[in-house]
C-alpha cells in the first residue's frame, strides 16, 4: 500500500493488472476496475496507450468498496495488443477531494 502524502498511516491498496482482454473494434467494454474496500480515498482512473500517451478512457470518481463494471473507451481500437498503463487518481473522502498518491500500473491491452 501507499501512505497518503500528509503522512497520514492509512494504507491505500492499488489493484494489480495482468494483461487484459477485450473486443476489438467496440468502445463498450467489459473491464472491472475496482477501489478496494477499506481505502480512506475515492479513485479516479485513466486508461492511457503507453506508446502515445493519448488517454482513451477516464472514470468518475470510484468510492471504497465498489468498482467500474463497464466502460466506454474515447474510440474503437483495432484487433492487436497495446501497451498501456492504468493512472489511478487518488481523493480524500473528506469532501475536500484533496489529491492523495496515486500510481500507474503497466498493463498490455489484448483486443481481439
């Protein structure tokens, strides 16, 4: 886990991505990307292709305990693997929404 950067000790968990599988040529897609129970901290998440950088999905905030079921991507992509990272944003629960650690997870997009 991380410490948030007030050095506070709660522990915020970041989920891990092995390679993830998806239609091609659709921008609705089936990927589970949750905020773990316990978290002191809403997520946002961002898809973004590595070689680019162009971000092709960005979440609403996500509180503890539930998760993005569904998503639509910015644009259909075609059948192929694409490095990619996930950006996890991290918010305080305190209503400020103050800016947390956050982390970029390296994945590889399977599209098929």
């Amino acid at each position: 886990g991380f410490s948030s950067e007030s050095g506070s000790t709660d522990q915020i968990v970041i989920p891990g991505y092995g390679e993830i599988l998806l239609a091609a040529d659709t921008r609705d897609v089936m990927l589970v990307l949750p905020n773990p129970s316990g978290n002191p901290c809403y997520f946002r998440f961002s898809i973004l292709l590595k070689e680019s950088g162009e971000v092709i999905y960005t979440s609403g905030l996500v509180p503890p305990g539930k998760a993005i079921e569904e998503l639509r991507l910015k644009r259909e992509l075609a059948k192929g693997d694409y490095p990619a990272i996930i950006q996890i944003e991290t918010f305080s629960l305190d209503g400020s929404l103050t800016p947390m650690n956050g982390a970029n997870v390296e994945t590889v997009l399977n599209l098929r």
